[in-house]
C-alpha cells in the first residue's frame, strides 16, 4: 500500500518536474526562472532537514486538527441525526455553512487568535470539517431500518446503540470521508501557515515565494508529497485494521 | 385474547388508492393463525398497523389481554459486531433463559453460534432473527415470511416446536405457501384486493401439532378453500 502511494506521487511529481524543465529549456527561461537540476539538488541538500521538520510541524498540526474535525463532525452528526427541531436546524445550517470559503474567514481567526499553533489548528480543523460532517450527518441521520427494528419493537434502544449500528453499517464509507479528509487538513494548515504563521513548511514556502525561490518551493512540494502519502497510507491501513477487526471484511 | 380489527380503512400518504376499505376481521384465542393472500394485498401493511409500525389508519382495533406485539419480517439483520451467541445472550431477558438453549437446538443454530450474521445462509439468518424475538415477552408475534428460505423440514418442526412451546399466545403467520398455511395454521385469514367484499375472509385450517394423522382429504379441502377465497 505504501510503496503503491509513494510510487504515484513520485511519478506525478517528476512529471511535474520535467514539464518544468522542458519548458525551460524549449523557451530558453533563465536560472531565476526556474532553476536548473543542480541548483534543485543543492538546494534539496542544504535545506533537506530543515524543510524535512518544516514538514513534520505542519503533519503534526494536520493530524491534530483532523482529530479535531472528527470529533466535532461526530458529535454535530449525532445532534444532526435528530429527527426534532434541533436536528433539523443543524442539518441545514452545515449545509448553508459549508459553502463558505474558510480561507475568506481565516484572516479574521489570525485577527483574533494571532499567528500561533491554535489559528493553524483551527484553520486546518475547519477546512476538513465540512466535508466531514456532511457526510456524518448524512450517515447518522440515515436509519437501518432492518437492524434498528428489533431494538425499536423491543424497547432497547438508545442513542448510543442507533449511532453504533449507523456507524458500523457505514464503515466503508466513514473511512473513505476520513481518508480523504486528512489531505484536506494537510492542505488547510499549509494555507493557513502561509497566509500568516510563523512555523510549518506553509510558512517556509511563503519566505522561499518572496525570495523568487522557487528550488525551494520544489523541495518544499517534494516532502510534502511524500509526507502525506504516509499519513494517508496509515490512515487506509487503521481503517483495514478496524474492519478487519469487526469483520466487515 | 382477542384481536378485532373493525372498519379499517387505510391509504398511503401520497397515494390515489385505498389499501383497505371497511376491512373487518378478527382472531379470537391463542394459537398459531395465517394471514394469508396474494402479493401486493396489503398483508405487510395490516401487519405494521396491528404492531403500531403505521399510524392514520380509520377504523378501530380492538385487543382484549394482547399487550405486547412485536412484528418480525425476513430482511432483518443483526449488528455485525456481534457474533449470534453474543447478540442472543444479550436481547434474552433474564426470565426466558431456559428458552435459550431450547430455541437455539430446535431452530438447529448450534453450528452458527460462533459466525456473524453476514456468514450465515439466507435460511440461518432467517431462523436466527425468528429465534431472538421467541426469546422475548410478547402476546402477538406477526411473522412475516420468517420462515423464508428454510427447507420443508426444518419449517415443519420450527413451526411445530413454536405450537408446543407457546401454546398459550397468539402468532400471525404471513406466508405466500398455501400448504404449509393449510396445514399448520388453526384460523386463516384470507386478506383480498379492497374491490372485493368483504376485504378479509376467516377460514379454518388443520392445526396440526404433529400429535395426530393429517388426513390428505382434509387438507386438500382446507387448500381449496383458501385458493378459492383468495
């Protein structure tokens, strides 16, 4: 699974980078441009750890977040699921919500909160919720009905047994949305740390911007695809783990 | 024990048609009765409105010393965290542990004691739902095509070991199979489209209990019977 992940992103990133090169050289761009294979390689050797922690900062922030995310899309889900009022107000809210651009919020988080770990966490926390609790809502409001009829005609059931059931038939695809999801909170807290922060490789991407750097920003992408890779490579692998465990599969 | 439905007149929300119209009909002591009738008639909808499942029905339904119905239909699962001895032991209310073991050997669910739900066949899965909700209190019991995808035998003695084992309360037995429903069931309710009148017609069947010899003759008779009411 691993070797798979880090076998696409190497061949979509040396793509990348050799369409960069062709096009270079085919228009003849100059070093401060886009520099040439040496200059990447030095660059990658001299800023290699530095960038390589950079990366491993932003992970840890993004892993952080996303818990966060789950919980909270978790948790609005189980209230979302009501059939009442409450539910019912939740529901549309998410929806009416979601489609408002964090990033277009963010300056006001750094604002209020400055540009520390909490405005990261939280940018990173918000941009992988949305999609997160649509989907949790849209999984726990949905009923098994035949699984939850016995427990209903019997009397035994109970919030917590309907989320299990909902959340057990549903696995497969809360691990799907939670995979996916971890890209998203990868993503989040790079723009947040670029848009203003002062740790993370979003940040180092926005000092290497300003110096026209862009060998930099090449290793900067480089490690972040590698990185992420591994994360969602143990994020599918946790998600086999538990449905091996349950025997869903 | 009594369940008398009077004048029931039900149609689904949105829908142009009645699905029953002045529908009377009634079951009058313990035993184990069919609801019988051809597909689409309205079987599973009586079903859900005598268990409370419907409601903004017309009519009346009346229950003399009928206070727990509990309505199980063959497409229910258990939760795939469980393993079936797990999920038994848990829904089996402290009084009917004994009933256990008894359901579980006669229902010939030993083997599947230890697989989840999704292993078993479509006739384990079928007998193991029926099992749990035996192993709960109840007065009326609808089962709705619960013994689907069982062989001929193991009906026969799952239906006979209900007959021994709950002599005293009220089954309400759905089945599209004229024989077994003939030959098992001590009153018949023939269910019919609403265009015709009455709705619902009330016939004997052979109650066999497997305590004495069917004669052939009278089973065929009882079969004639319903084929030409329904």
């Amino acid at each position: 699974m691993l070797h798979r992940r880090v076998y696409q992103f190497l061949i979509i990133y040396f793509t990348g980078l050799a369409a960069l090169m062709l096009m270079k050289y085919s228009l003849h761009l100059s070093d401060y441009t886009i520099p040439g294979v040496t200059e990447i390689w030095t660059t990658c050797r001299r800023y290699f750890a530095l960038y390589l922690m950079a990366v491993l900062n932003t992970l840890c922030v993004a892993i952080l977040g996303h818990l966060l995310s789950i919980c909270m899309a978790t948790i609005v889900g189980i209230i979302g699921r009501l059939t009442i009022w409450i539910g019912s107000f939740i529901r549309v809210a998410a929806y009416n919500i979601q489609a408002y651009p964090i990033v277009a919020v963010a300056p006001i988080i750094f604002i209020l909160l400055g540009d520390g770990l909490s405005s990261r966490l939280l940018i990173a926390a918000m941009i992988c919720y949305f999609p997160l609790l649509l989907s949790f809502i849209g999984i726990l409001s949905e009923p098994v009905k035949e699984i939850e009829h016995f427990f209903e005609s019997t009397r035994r059931m109970n919030w917590g047994l309907q989320v299990k059931i909902r959340a057990f038939e549903n696995i497969h695809k809360l691990i799907t949305v939670i995979v996916g999801s971890a890209t998203l909170a990868m993503v989040g807290t790079i723009v947040a740390e670029f848009i203003a922060a002062n740790a993370g490789i979003g940040y180092s991407i926005r000092i290497a911007l300003y110096q026209s750097d862009l060998a930099k920003i090449l290793v900067a992408l480089f490690l972040i695809g590698i990185c992420t890779s591994i994360y969602l490579v143990f994020l599918e692998w946790l998600g086999w783990f538990i449905k091996k465990r349950f025997g869903t599969i | 024990m009594r369940l008398e439905l009077k004048e029931l007149n039900y149609k689904y929300p949105g829908s142009v048609g009645d699905v029953f119209r002045q529908l009377n009909c009634q079951v009058t002591e313990p035993g184990f009765h069919a609801l019988f009738g051809p597909s689409g008639v309205g079987k599973t909808t009586l079903a859900k409105v005598i268990a409370g499942d419907i409601r903004g029905f017309g009519g009346e339904i009346n229950l003399q010393r009928i206070h727990q119905i509990l309505y199980t239909y063959n497409l229910e699962r258990i939760p795939g965290w469980y393993c079936i001895r797990e999920h038994l032991e848990s829904i089996t209310p402290e009084s009917n542990r004994q009933r256990l073991q008894d359901l579980v050997d006669s229902f010939g669910l030993q083997p599947c004691l230890n697989s989840r739900f999704s292993q078993l066949s479509l006739g384990q899965q079928n007998r193991t739902n029926l099992a749990r909700y035996l192993l709960q209190d109840f007065d009326l019991l609808i089962m709705d095509e619960s013994l689907a995808n069982v062989d001929e035998i193991t009906k026969e003695k799952i239906i006979l070991k209900i007959k021994a084992l709950f002599p005293q309360r009220c089954f309400l037995y759905i089945s599209h199979n004229v024989v077994e429903v003939s030959k098992f069931c001590k009153q018949i309710l023939v269910l019919r489209s609403h265009h015709k009148a009455p709705q619902a017609v009330s016939l004997q069947g052979q109650d066999f209990n497997g305590q004495r010899v069917l004669k052939e003759k009278d089973l065929e008779q009882s079969m004639l019977e319903i084929v030409n009411a329904s």
